[in-house]
C-alpha cells in the first residue's frame, strides 16, 4: 500500500468507527428519549447533521472538495459531483446515516480499485526491473592516459566502442559484444526462459539480462537508448495507450449512460412526487437512490484494468503486447499463418553436400562465406558458420542483398551471385538443381565484369528486385546475351532442422481455437512440403519472394473476411511486410532485431512457437473476464435502479451493491494473471 492508500484506510476506519457510535448512541432508549429536541424540529435536524457531518468529512472531504473543482469546469456528469449531490440530498431529506455510510463505502470501493491497478502496474514494472542503474566503464585515466580506470556512470552516458565491466549479479546495462570473460546468463526478465544462458567471448548479449557467474567484459553495440531494455520499456509504457475496441466503447457508454441516469432519477422523482402520495421526501429518496447507481465505476475501471492484466501477465512469459488492441484481436485469431526458416524451423542449416563445377569445394565455400558474410539471414549464417575460417573482408567489395533470393557481391572485383533457383534464371546461369533434398545455395560468377554485360545484368535485377515488374517467364531485352557471361561454380545443399517445440505449438494453437494453419517460404518446394508434412500445418505456399508474402497473406486475409483474425508469426528477416500488413504481426526471437520489434504487434522476446498458443490463450480469458464484468455490473445495476424507481431499494443497497460490483470486478481481472504457460 502506498502512504496515500494507508492514510486512506486510516480515514475509513476513523469515520465507521464514528459512524457506529453514533448510531449506537442513538439506539441506547435512555439516550434517544432524552434528546432535548422533538425528532422533527428544526434544531434537532441542525444538531444531527452536524454530528453526521463529522464522519462524513473525515471520510468524503476530498470527494467534497473535488465536486467543487469539477463544478467550475462544468463537468457536472462526474461520479463526485454526483455523490456529493446525492449525499447532500441524503442529508435533506433527513437521511443522516445513509449519507455517511453511502461516503464510506464510495471511499471504500475507490481505495480498493487504487489498489488493484497499483498492483497491475507493479507486475508490467517488475518488468521493468530490467532497467540497470549504473554502468563500470573502462576508460584511460585522466591524470595517467596509460592507465585504465573502472568509472561507474550511468549508462546514457557509455558510448558504442567503450568497454564495460559486468560483475555476477548485475545487469547487463547495454546491448553488446563479449571480449573477455565466460559465464551464465539469466535472461528471464526479457524472454521468460528461466534456464540461464551460457555466453563467452564474441556472443552477444542483450542488456537486461543478469550476469550469473563471473565477471565479463563488454564491447558495448548500441547506445542505451537503443539497446534491448530502453526498445522493450518504450513499449511497454506505449502498450496501455492503444486502446481496445470494448474501451472505447466502455468510454463512449458512460458518456450516455450518466446523463440517462440523471435524467431518470429526476424523472422518477417529480412523477412520483406529483402522482403519488408518497410526498416530497420519500420522493427525493427514490431518485437519490437511482442516482447512487449512476457511477458506472466498475465498467469503467475494470475493462482496461483486465487488459493491463492481460498484458503484464504476457511480459512476464516474454510475450510484448503493444496494444489492448492487439491482445483484444488475438483473441478472435482464427488463421494462422507461420513463415518457416527461424519460425518453423531452427534457421541454423548444416551443410549436406557441396557441389563445385570444376572449382575446388574450398574455393565454393570461401566465395558463398564471403558473399554472405554482411547478411543477418539464417542461410547467411549458416554459411559464414560452416565456413569456418577467418573471412577476409578486405577481398570484398559492394553487396546487395535481393531479398528473398540471395546476394550479388563483388569479391576480388568480380561480380558473384549467390542464391535461389530463382536468382539463377534471373540471370540466367545454367544451373541445375540437385538430386539431394534440401536448400539449394548457387553461385555463379559473371566473367565479363569489363565489358559492362554485368553491370547492366545487375540494374535489371535491383530495378526488378525495386518494383517487382521483373518477370522471370519473360526476361527483358537487356539479359538476352548474358547467358554467356554468367560462369555457374556450383551449388551447396543445407538442410534446417525443424523446432523441438514446432509440432506441440502446433497442436496448442489448434487447442486455443486457431482453426487454420497456413506456412508461407521463399525456400524451395521440396523443402516446404517436408517441413508441412512433419509440422502438420494445414496448407503451404513455396518459392514466395517477399512481395508474393504480401499478396498471398492478402488473399487469406479476403477469404478469412470479417469473422475472424489473421495473425502472422515471422522474425522478421524478408518478411517485415507481411508483419505489418496482418491483422497481428507476430515477431519471433525479437530479442536484438530491431526491425521486427518496430514492424510486429505482438513481440515473443525467445523463438519459441509454444509462446503463441500461450497468448491466445490469456488473450481469450482477458476478453471473456472483461465481458464477464460487463454483463454482471450492468445487471445489478439495472436491477437496483428497478428495485429503486419501485421503492424497494434504499441507498445503501444502491451504494453497497455498486461497491461489491466493483470489487468484484476488480478481483475477476485479477485472475488473467492466473493463467498457466
Ligand atoms: P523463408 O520464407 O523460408 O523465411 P526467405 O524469404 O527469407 O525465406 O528466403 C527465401 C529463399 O531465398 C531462401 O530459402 C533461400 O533459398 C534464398 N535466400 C534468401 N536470402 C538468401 C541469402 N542471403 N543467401 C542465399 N540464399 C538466400
Ligand atoms: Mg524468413
């Protein structure tokens, strides 16, 4: 409890405790049969509701004050105007310990919903105990330039080169390289992966993280501001502005709903005061009493409290939603659509067989690694890894990734291409596909680099690659003639291994409701059919270049219409489009890659496809305990205003029942928290 709830509490039991005396005091016959004033005169009423007033003010005085405030800004539909109205009329009409007690629970719901969203915060700012407080760079002393000093600074202020000291038991402060040192990482604030990582010089690691076991060096990658901690705070501090459609329309309800209210508690009153013979007072107390139901409190604080539930139970399992929005759609996910390299499957080929054309093996791999070693695509990786050896970058000149296809770079001043089937008949190399199953990685070298054959080939490609009116049917005038300059050396078969987890997260997507699953690939068909025959997805398209993504999740898009959702899970490398073009984009193992952080609705911190299920999962129970507060606080409210206008409600059922919902409410969005992984 923070010292404003406590003082809260204090005030809240203060003035029951009052209340309870004096209504006792009024009980005792000796007491009561003494009073010195007739129970109707002027005098007693004057001596009661001062005597009332005490318990009232300790305990409504800010209620009091802010009704004023609001007054002189005109919003006169506000829930404090309306119980400061009401109690006052309480008060009029002779209703002295009503007034009070109605204060005291008002006070009591309110102090209970503080509560509550104090504790939703804490959990999405537990994860924010990711933030590290200080950095210990190293850096040359200033009065002996020879020496280097451990500075403690904060770490804003480390800059991308300097080296940072991490001692076990800290936190990472910035995203960075390895240099010295081999130890166990913990990075269960960003991924929800609670097995520590173990991590030696040249891996990366990700601030937030906490070192486990001995003391590393950093070469620091990023300035603080965009390393992994200040990408994921940003986002979830932006998460709670986007707001869901039942929030907006939570928000547009009350705007008609208290005005309603209002309306028909005046109604009620002036019908039964003139066509009743109930008389002015119990008249008044009747509308009072609609009046006290007006607050729709608990519509109003438990729909985003339910979400901001939803959403910090997400974070703790490493799942970034950026929106209420997002989380609201994910819940009526109906098609799936999954990419497969790093999705599907592990995006780390080994290398099956290397097939040169009258070139050494080594020379094949030396040209592909070196080709490939500016590339972050897994193929990429995969080859720069099998290589091996020291890549000398030196013998490398411009390279240009075509995405979706492969590389052309110029290694010792000759043009390479390095990719797909569809790279080789776009130049027209003379390739030919290889009896082994698997991904096919070609290289062809053009050998007329002087003569200007390669330079125009390589315009048409990026200028194809740029707006895709290339057609590989029908290749343009300027590619005829290239055949001959276009040398084929040869292909390398890779061949990925499908995710541990890849079948079971399949199986727990369809559990969760998911009817459709659909893999998209740029890589072969071959390769696509095997993976969807072991991963059972429903349907798969192969041989898709980025654009092709785009149109094909379209087309799913149009037959899912409007009465369901389109998710697409990828990491983001050739597919970023297709992110941001689904109804929610998906990113896998973002942690480190900024671009799928910024082109995906929903983050998975790790690459574990089991993490979707999981979301949909507490996606759906967000929804339904939101439309289960709904429904319930409507009902009783609508009950206790029948049971008022009827006269067979008086106010403290009003209040309390208003109260009850709310903590009711409140204790239903506390259980998203409860779902299990
Ligand atoms: P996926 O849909 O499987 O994630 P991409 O669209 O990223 O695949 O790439 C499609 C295909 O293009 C790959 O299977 C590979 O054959 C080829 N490719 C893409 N980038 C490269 C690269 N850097 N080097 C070699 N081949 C590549
Ligand atoms: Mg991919």
């Amino acid at each position: 409890m923070t010292k404003k709830q406590k003082k809260n509490l204090k005030r809240i039991i203060l003035s029951a405790a009052i209340l309870g005396i004096l209504l006792a005091l009024m009980e005792i016959p000796a007491i009561r049969d003494r009073l010195p004033f007739p129970e109707n005169a002027i005098a007693n009423r004057i001596v009661m509701t001062l005597l009332f007033l005490i318990p009232y003010l300790i305990v409504g005085y800010d209620i009091v004050t802010g009704a004023f405030k609001k007054i002189g800004k005109g919003q006169i539909f506000d829930e404090e105007f309306l119980m400061m109205i009401a109690t006052a009329g309480a008060f009029a009409i002779g209703e002295y310990s009503e007034a009070t007690a109605v204060m005291l629970f008002y006070q009591v719901g309110e102090l209970f919903q503080s509560i509550a969203v104090g504790k939703s915060r804490k959990s999405i700012s537990d994860l924010m105990d990711i933030c590290p407080e200080s950095a210990i760079v190293l850096r040359p002393s200033e009065s002996d330039p020879d020496k280097i000093e451990e500075i403690e600074v904060d770490p804003s202020e480390v800059e991308i080169g300097e080296t940072v000291l991490v001692k076990p038991g800290e936190k990472i402060p910035i995203d960075g390289e390895i240099i010295e040192g081999t130890t166990s990482l913990n990075t269960a604030a960003l991924t929800g992966e609670s097995l520590p990582v173990d991590r030696t010089v040249g891996d990366r690691c990700f601030s937030g993280s906490i070192n486990l076991t001995s003391a590393i060096k950093i070469r620091t990658m990023a300035a603080y501001e965009d390393s992994t901690v200040s990408k994921i705070l940003e986002l979830v501090e932006n998460s709670t502005d986007k707001k869901a459609h039942v929030e907006g329309f939570i928000t547009r309800f009350s705007r008609v709903y208290t005005p309603i209210v209002v309306l028909s508690a005046v109604l009620i009153t002036l019908f039964c005061a003139l066509f009743t013979n109930l008389g002015l007072a119990k008249s008044l107390y009747r509308g009072l009493v609609i009046l006290f139901v007006s607050c729709p409190c608990a519509l109003v604080v438990s729909v985003p409290l339910s979400f901001f539930g939803g959403i910090g139970a997400a974070s703790r399992q490493g799942i970034l939603v950026k929106g209420s929005n997002y989380l609201e759609a994910l819940a009526h996910v109906d098609t799936l659509v999954l990419d497969k390299t790093g999705t599907l499957t592990e995006g780390r080929f080994a290398v099956d067989a290397v097939h040169p054309n009258e070139i050494d093996e080594s020379v094949l791999i030396d040209i592909a690694a070196l080709a490939e070693s500016r590339s972050n695509h897994p193929v990429a990786e995969s080859i720069v890894k099998a290589h091996g050896g020291h890549i000398d970058s030196s013998r490398l000149g411009e390279v240009e990734e075509i995405a979706g296809k492969g590389i052309r770079a110029i290694i010792d001043g000759q043009t390479y291409f390095v990719g797909n089937g569809a790279l080789m008949e776009e130049i027209r190399a003379d390739h030919h596909d290889c009896h082994l199953p698997g991904t096919i990685v070609h290289v062809a070298r053009c050998n007329a680099q002087n003569s200007g054959v390669c330079n125009s080939v390589t315009d048409v490609i990026s200028d194809a690659a740029a707006n895709d009116s290339y057609d590989a049917a029908a290749p343009t005038a300027a590619l005829t003639g290239a055949a001959n300059v276009i040398e084929y050396l040869g292909h390398i078969v890779i061949n990925d291994v499908l995710k541990s987890g890849s079948k079971d997260a399949l199986t727990g997507m369809r559990s969760s409701g998911v009817r459709k699953v659909v893999m998209l690939t740029g890589d072969n068909e071959k390769v696509a059919e095997k993976v969807a025959k072991e991963t059972g997805v429903d349907s798969y398209y192969a041989g898709l270049l980025p654009a092709q993504k785009v149109e094909k999740l379209e087309a799913l898009l149009k037959a899912q219409g409007a009465s369901g959702k389109v998710a697409f899970a990828g990491d983001g490398i050739n597919d970023a489009p297709v992110l941001t073009r689904a109804d929610i984009g998906i990113a896998m193992g973002a942690l480190g890659s900024d671009a799928a952080i910024e082109a995906a609705d929903i983050v998975l911190m790790n690459d574990d496809l089991r993490k979707i299920p999981v979301a949909i999962r507490l996606a759906r129970k967000t929804l339904r305990i939101v439309k289960e507060n709904i429904t319930v606080s409507l009902a009783v409210k609508i009950g206790i205003m029948v049971l008022g206008a009827l006269g067979l409600a008086g106010m403290k059922l009003a209040v309390f029942g208003d109260v009850g919902v709310l903590i009711l409410a409140i204790l239903n969005a506390l259980r998203v928290n409860r779902v299990k992984s």
